[in-house]
C-alpha cells in the first residue's frame, strides 16, 4: 500500500473549492437523468421529421390527437422509458408524442428560463439591440444553469430551430411558433403585453444563436462533469487508503513486536 499523510489530503482541497465557487455546481436540476434521455430521445424524431410534417403539429395544445396515447408517452417521458417512447414514434403517434413533451414542460412548475435570466428579456429598453441581449441571455444561461437544465433548454431550442428552418414562409412571418412557445420560457404577464413583439423578436434571436453558443457549452460541462467523477473516485480511494492506514498504527501500538516475546520450552 503506497504511503500516504494528511498532505495528500489537503492537496485536494484546492480543486474542491473551486467546483463549489462555480455557479451551477450544486443547484437542484429541473429534471432527472432519465426524463432527460427520455426528452433527447423524442425530440431527435421530432427534429427528423420536421420536414414532412411541417410546423402545424408541434406543440398545439387543444388540438385533435389520441388522448390515452398521450398519457402514456407522458408517463413515459417521466419515467425515462426511452424504449417505449421509441416504439411510440415509430408507431407514427409523433402528434401526440410533441403534445405530450408539451404537457411535461409545462407541468415543470417554472419557466425554463430563470426569472434572474428573462428579466434581461423582460425588462424594457429598447436601448439595447436585440441581438445583444440574446446573446447575453446565452451567456447567463450557459454560466447559470445546472447540467441538465443546460441539456434541456439547449435541446429545446435546437428543436424549435430546426422547426422554423423548415415553416411555410407565412407561418414564418407571423412569429406563430415563438409566440407559442413564450410560457414555457418566460414568465409572460399582462404589463408585457405592449412589448411582446420586442420579447418575441428577442426569443427567435435566441434560438437562432442557441445551437453555435450552448451546445459547445453542454460538452464543455460533460467533460467537467467527467473530470469531478474522477476527482471523486480519486477522493474516496485517498479516504479509504488513510482510513485503513490510521487503522492499522493503532492496531500496531497493541501488538507486541515480533521475537521480543520468546516462549520458554521446558523439558519433561
């Protein structure tokens, strides 16, 4: 066993503090690993067929589709069943399969933008140039945000982006598919009304700049995310080592040394 003292122990304190200084290390995630790969997996079909079907089928609440599959893709989606929902999608229920990630995003119980964050959107000044304040929101969504939360929004708006690529021109014009989507990100109330076309304009602006500034940050996080995994088996097995050797001088202190003890043998 390699020797080890309490230096080496306090070698690691250093890169520990730091972890704990970052902005979205530690913060309650908005969602589970599973709901995630659940989420990514639903998205990348509906993302493949964005093209033949157009934007009229994604996220319209009220519309006509087969309620007890929904549900079913719901529970699915909640419990990070990636098979079933695969076996959904290619039963050709991508409907209810969008109206379903639809109600799960909207059952999250808060934007998905902080409200910290889509104050810069909110807030306004029409001072600041669109793009701008895009970009910052980026900026703050990248630094801010828990890994998976990062995941999410960064798949979402790669989604809505591959959906306005391929809208019909008119539908394009009228904003529809932005203005739809408004709740689930922002925190939408009456006072912004006279402002909405500011807020939509800034929110297409995000997802147009949402796939070349958050998906290298997503990647960037994983391979932090691997590198505190490492840092955390490298910690426990360091523990563990100096537990076991502190264990053993005490033990040492209650065993006699070998031969200072001689057993007397005695003749018959």
């Amino acid at each position: 066993m390699t020797h080890l003292n309490e230096a080496k122990l306090i070698s690691l304190e250093k890169p520990i503090r730091f972890l704990l200084r970052v902005p979205w290390c530690g913060k309650t995630d908005i969602i589970t690993d599973a709901s995630l790969e659940a989420v990514r997996e639903l998205v990348t079909a509906l993302r493949n067929n964005v093209q033949l079907l157009g934007q009229g089928w994604v996220f319209r609440v009220g519309v006509a589709v087969h309620q007890g599959v929904v549900q079913e893709i719901l529970s699915a989606i909640h419990k990070g069943q990636t098979r079933t929902i695969r076996s959904m999608l290619d039963a050709g229920w991508r409907l209810e399969s969008a109206q379903a990630l639809y109600i799960f995003l909207s059952n999250l119980g808060k934007p998905l933008v902080p409200d910290s964050i889509q104050a810069l959107v909110l807030q306004n000044d029409d001072n600041i140039p669109v793009d701008v304040v895009a970009t910052d929101v980026l900026g703050l969504i990248q630094q801010e945000l828990p890994e998976k939360h990062l995941q999410l929004i960064t798949i979402l708006l790669n989604l809505l982006d591959t959906v306005i690529k391929f809208s019909p021109a008119d539908e394009l014009r009228g904003n529809t598919l932005p203005i739809s989507m408004l709740p689930l990100f922002f925190n939408i109330q009456s006072q912004h009304m006279q402002e909405w076309r500011r807020i939509v304009t800034i929110f297409v602006e995000l997802i147009r700049k949402a796939g070349e500034r958050l998906e290298g940050a997503a990647c960037i996080r994983e391979n932090v995310r691997l590198n505190v995994n490492a840092l955390t088996v490298t910690l426990n097995q360091i523990v563990e080592e100096y537990t076991q050797i502190r264990g053993n001088r005490v033990m040492r202190r209650y065993l006699a040394p070998i031969g200072k003890y001689k057993i007397k043998c005695y003749n018959m």
